[in-house]
C-alpha cells in the first residue's frame, strides 16, 4: 500500500491542516535527519511530514543531509514522495505565486553527499534519471491543480544550485540558456537519492520571487515573505486535494 510523505522547504517547517498522530525520530546509518518525523492526518488521509531546513528552520540548503533524510522516510515505509520548494522564477510563465511541477532538472550543485554507493552500501548500480520525477505523482498535481483552479504551470526545469546565496544576473542568464525555467537550492541530490532508493518522488515548487535580474526592481525579500504566505495556502489546498485522490 502507497504510504505518503511529504517534505517541506522554505516556509512550510509545519504543515498547516496536518493533524499530529505522533512524532517520531529515526536514526540512520547516515546520521538523522533533519527533523523528527510527523505522523499524522490531513483531512483523514495519512501523511509522514518532514522539515528539510529543519524545525526552526535552521538547515541551510548546502547542510542538508539529504541522505539521512530520504533514508529514513525509506526506512518508515514510505512509498511516494511530494517536495514542496520555493523557488524563484527564470521562465516568463513562472511568474510570482504560480506552482510550477517540474519534469527535468539541471544539477549545478557541489560538495553534497550525492549517492547511496559509498562505503556503507553494499552494491553499485546506476539508476535511470531519464526522467527525474515520478510521472504519477506530477499527473496527480497537476490534475488536482487544475481542479483547484490553481496556477500551475505543467512543466518545467528544475535548475538546483548550491546557494545559499542567491545568483547574478548573468548565472541566471545562463541558466536559461540552458533551458532552466526555474531555479532553487534543495531540488538536489534529493530527487536523485529517491530514485537510488527506488521511491516516487516529484516537486511541487512555489515561485516566491522572479530570479536575479529579471524584474528592474530586484530581489525584494519582503515580497518573497508575502509570497511564501500565499504559496503555502494553495499547497495545503494542493496537497489536500492530491491526498484525497490517493495513490
Ligand atoms: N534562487 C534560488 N533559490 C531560490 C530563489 C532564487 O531566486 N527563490 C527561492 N529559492
């Protein structure tokens, strides 16, 4: 039976409409992860909840343990996967408050623990990341979107950088060159230690800000605050609706 988890990023380190069942924190071979894993509820679909930044949100993106972190939602059973992440926005149709689910990612990040095979795992093999994210997963946010009225955009490429500071003009530049539509800190090697476990797994991105040089005024953090707020409220609408459909 599918069992869901759903990790939260920037802005959502609780899930608003989550009814807590119990808490519990798990310790893998690859250290803890960042936060306590919530079991609980959203309108009676059970869901696993976990912070990616940590409780307080205090985890910057480069620190996360993604290992420990996909490990341990493997570990409790989990099956299926939804990312949420705040991302900004490079492609003229990610404009600010739309949802965007990608299909393709572009990883420029560096210095993480990308992989599973290592000392501690016991057999090498590669994994086809053709296609980075769970296509029934993606179907049934966008569908729920779309029923929800949301604004989704139905496709996109997920540019994951290092951060945690934010780009120049011309890394953004030359991130739509190569075709990225939107760009965040914490798309990877998330999606890539997901697939190495063999989970569903796909992104639900909230755009909170047009990326470095595309808007005169620049990067305006209080707007990204305001934004983050609304991105959240649609989710949780989302993530509702996409629970009730099931897996
Ligand atoms: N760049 C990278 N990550 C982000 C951004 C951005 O503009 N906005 C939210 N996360």
């Amino acid at each position: 039976m599918a069992k869901t988890a759903i990790i939260g990023g920037t802005g959502v380190t609780n899930m608003p409409g989550l009814t807590l069942n119990y808490r519990e924190m798990v310790k893998t071979i690859y250290g803890a992860p960042s936060s306590p894993l919530i079991h609980g509820s959203i309108n009676g679909c059970e869901v696993i909840f976990l912070a990616r930044h940590g409780r307080r949100h205090t985890i910057p993106p480069h620190l996360i343990n993604y290992r420990a972190n996909v490990k341990a939602l493997q570990e409790v059973g989990v099956t299926h996967v939804i990312a949420l992440a705040a991302v900004g926005g490079i492609a003229e149709n990610c404009d600010e408050q739309s949802l965007v689910i990608p299909d393709q990612i572009i990883d420029y990040t560096y210095d993480r623990s990308h992989t599973f095979h290592g000392a501690k795992h016991d057999k090498f093999e590669h994994i086809d990341f053709t296609e980075p994210y769970s296509s029934p997963i993606r179907q049934k946010l966008i569908d729920s979107a779309k029923s929800l009225k949301l604004p989704v955009v139905t496709e996109g490429v997920y540019g994951a950088i290092q951060g945690p500071r934010l780009e120049t003009a011309a890394e953004i530049k030359r991130m739509e060159n190569d075709g990225c539509t939107v760009v965040g800190m914490t798309g990877m090697p998330e999606a890539s230690l997901a697939r190495e476990l063999g989970l569903e797994y796909a992104c639900c991105a909230m755009v909170v800000n047009r990326a470095a040089g595309k808007v005169p005024s620049g990067i305006n953090f209080q707007q990204i605050e305001k934004n983050l707020k609304g991105g959240v409220d649609q989710v949780q609408k989302l993530i509702t609706e996409v629970l009730g459909r099931g897996f």
